[in-house]
C-alpha cells in the first residue's frame, strides 16, 4: 500500500503543477525529444527502484516536452480537453482497473456503460434500439461500424462473410465524399475494401445530392456502403442527411455516418438543423475524446441494428463467461478493454443536459468570434462558412498563409493548425475544448494579429 500511496501523491503533485501551468504556459513543448531522452536517462537501469522516484522523474522531466493540448489556447486538429471529472473518473478507472468486455464481471462498469449509452442516444438523437460501442477513437468507431456494414450488405446478397472471407465473394462498392476524414480510408483498408470512390461535394466540403444519386445509378445494383460525414473537419458542415440516406437505401445500401465531433451539433436546438435526419443512417461514429472532453482514448461506435454489429464483431469462447446476450465485447473489435464508459458518464452526469448543450454552444459562438474578429485583421479572409466549431483563414498567398502559420506557432501564445483546403493554404482553428475562455480566444486573436503585422513586408 505505502508504494501506491508514494507514487500517487508524486503523481497527484505533477498533475496539479500541470494544470495549474496549462493557463500561462506556452502551447508548443519546450524540450526536443533528445533533450527529453537525455533527462530521464537512456539507459534501462540495471535494477528496481522505487515505484515513486520513476514518477518523480517522468512528472519532473517530462513536463517542459509536453504539448499543451489540453490548454484553452490549444485550436490544433479537433483534440478536445478533459472535463474535471472525466478526467477524475478516468483516474478511478485506472485504479480499479476493470476489464469491460463481460457484463457479469463488472456490474459497476455495466451499469456505468448501459446508462451512459442511452443518454448518448437520447443527446445526440439516434435511435433508442441501437447498440453503442466504446472504442479507442473514432478510427476504429469508423471501423467497426463499416465492417458491420459490408458483412451485412453482403449478407443480404446471400454471401457470409464472417464463414467464408471476402475473396470471391461479391463486390462490395464503397461511395465517399471527396473530403471524407482519412481514418476512413484507413478503416476501409483494415476492412480489405480498398480504395473506396468518391462523390463530389459542393463548396463546403458536403457531398451533393445530385452527384450521389448518379453514383448509384452508374454503379448498377449491388452490395453497397455510402458513408457519410457530420462535421467536414475544414468547414465544420455536416452532409445533406435526409436526400442522401433516403437515395442510398433506395438502393439497397448500408449507410455510415463519420461524425467524430459533427455530430455534436445534434445535442443543441441551435445547432441540431446542421445534422438534420442523421438520425437516418444505419451506424455513426463519434469520438467522446474530442467535443464531450473525456481524456483519450474514447470514441462511439452506434449501430441500430444490433444483431448485426453483434454477427460481425461478437466473441464466443467456451471460457468467456458470459450468455447469449449482445455483450460489451461484442459490440467492439478489441476483447479486453479499460472501463472507458466511466470518463464518459462521468462527463455526462456532471454536465447534464443544459451542461452539454451549453458547451457544443460556447465552442460554436468562440468559433463565431474567431471568424468575425480575424476578418478585421488586414489581408485575412475566412474562407468557410462558419457553422459549427471550424473556422479557416487565408492571408493573401498560400507563401504568405504559411508564413502567417509558422510565425503563431513560433510566438507560442497559441497552436493552431496549419492545413490545405481544395487547393489552398489555409490556418485552421478548431474549438474543442470546454476550457477555452474569451480571454483565450482574446489572447490567441492578438497573436495572429501580431503574426500578420511582422510580415507585413511580405509580399
Ligand atoms: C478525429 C476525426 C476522426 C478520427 O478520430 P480518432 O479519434 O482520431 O481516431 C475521424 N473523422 C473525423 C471527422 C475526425 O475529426
């Protein structure tokens, strides 16, 4: 017990120094990964050593070459912070160190997990039948949710895939947007369908119907994923829902729907019109590590037919435990697993539902201020239509976009991505984090504004 308690206070210590540094501190890290290496020592030691003085180092000299992502200054990516008790409750889940596969094994992490799922569906209104999923990310949401997908389709055309593989069975065509995420491309190679093709979209990244019904058309009948997006990670717009899951399942198609931190917006009246009829497809995919700020990892995987994600990711061992009922492992790829449903009830019970809706708002009005502040600046334009929580600003040239870019990460005020958006340089700003105040925003404006007037020479 005394070496828990010696290495959790050493620990408890440098979590509240980090946090407490995270207001003040600069974004970027401020050691190299060598200057890192060469402070904790490269050499594994030779023999054991209290459990505290490990802690003490990494806590002491890992400190100055972390990245302060999860300050209210860092708009990197789409990263999100750690709500206070999700990440208190992500601790507990550490210590109590619950495999969450098996329901009988763990009725606390059960009824953490079955509770947290029927207030996500209720949220982000999906339908109350459907299985939830706790995945890694939003990858292997996007994964699991399109693999159950293409065995399905390729049921209904009378092929078992998990009985009889891919090869030689029929194809499976897989309709995208142009601006998809990656992971999807990622999740579809896992899933052996390759490289998928792609519908064109309008000028906010969102697939257009027209183009789309043409698609099925040109494709002929045929087993067939359309997958879809809430949240274009440029634009922060979501798909046209309503036309294009009625024209896919017109078809006969299974339809996903990529909503990492998009499909937020169903969670607020204000901004549930962006996501209008998701609610329609047949599996989403979300991150709970992104717009609800649980510490990584957590992402959703939702699927409305459970029977179906259960025949193509389920488990059966004769030493598992467990009965015929859609169990917690049948639901996701990885069979033992941390409790992750705790983080993300956690989040859920503190916030309730006034608390969620009012933080997917303050991310979008921070976002609406960003955008109408970074106008003014001399040379800048916000090229996307500001929705939701992305905002992406052009400074003349893409020469001059970059160097606009390298000069705020240099400053250190503030992390903002640099990105290319069809075609064009752009800085992107991404709100995620329940912590971004309006002095964050304030400060981080007045250092893209200082960038810009130092390279004012700059053609
Ligand atoms: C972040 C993101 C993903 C991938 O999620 P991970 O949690 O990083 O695996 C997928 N799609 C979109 C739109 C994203 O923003």
């Amino acid at each position: 017990m005394e070496d828990f308690a010696a290495a959790l206070d050493a620990a408890r210590r440098h979590t509240d120094a980090w946090l407490a540094s995270l207001p003040e501190r600069p974004v970027p890290p401020q050691a190299t990964t060598e200057q890192v290496m060469a402070a904790l020592g490269t050499t594994l030691p030779p023999s054991p050593r209290p459990p505290e003085d490990t802690v003490e180092l990494l806590g002491q000299e890992g400190a100055r070459g972390l990245n302060a992502m999860a300050a209210g200054r860092f708009f990197g990516f789409v990263i999100g912070g750690s709500h206070p008790a999700a990440l208190a409750a992500d601790w507990l889940s550490t210590a109590w160190d619950q495999n969450s596969g098996l329901r009988d094994l763990t009725p606390t992490h059960t009824a953490v997990e079955d509770l947290a799922s029927s207030w996500l569906l209720e949220l982000l209104g999906l339908p109350a039948e459907s299985a939830v999923g706790f995945t890694t990310g939003a990858t292997m949401a996007n994964f699991t949710g399109l693999v159950t997908g293409r065995d399905e389709v390729l049921r209904r055309s009378g092929w078992d895939a998990a009985r009889r593989g891919l090869a030689g069975g029929p194809p499976v065509r897989v309709l995208v947007g142009e601006e998809r995420h990656v992971s999807v491309d990622v999740a579809l190679r896992y899933a052996g369908l390759g490289e998928p093709q792609t519908v064109a979209v309008d000028v906010q990244g969102l697939m257009r119907p027209d183009a789309l019904a043409q698609a099925l058309a040109d494709g002929g009948p045929g087993s067939t994923l359309v997958v879809l997006q809430a949240g274009n990670i440029h634009s922060g717009g979501s798909d046209p829902f309503p036309a294009l899951c009625s024209m896919a399942h017109d078809h006969g198609a299974w339809v996903h729907v990529d909503g990492a931190f998009g499909l937020w917006a169903a969670a607020s009246p204000t901004h549930a019109h962006l996501v209008d009829g998701v609610h329609g497809a047949d599996s989403w995919a979300t991150d709970a590590h992104k717009t609800l700020n649980v510490p990584y990892d957590c992402g959703l995987v939702v699927v409305r037919d459970e029977a179906a994600l259960q025949a193509s990711m389920g488990v059966t061992g004769a030493y598992l435990i467990r009965d015929e009922s859609c169990q917690p492992v049948d639901k996701v790829p990885e069979l033992s697993r941390r409790g992750r449903a705790f983080s993300v009830w956690a989040t859920l019970h503190s916030l309730g539902r006034s608390g969620v809706v009012e933080l997917v708002d303050r991310l979008c009005a921070h976002a609406r201020s960003f955008a109408a502040a970074v106008a003014d600046i001399p040379g800048a334009e916000v090229v996307n239509e500001v929705v939701f929580t992305q905002v992406c600003v052009r400074f003349g040239s893409d020469a001059r976009t970059r160097q606009v870019v390298a000069a705020v990460l240099e400053d250190g005020t503030t992390w903002m991505s640099g990105s290319t958006w069809q075609g064009r340089a752009v800085l992107r700003i991404s709100v995620s984090n329940w912590a971004t105040s309006q002095e964050d925003v304030r400060l981080s404006l007045a250092a893209v504004r200082r960038a810009v007037e130092e390279l004012d020479d700059v053609p």
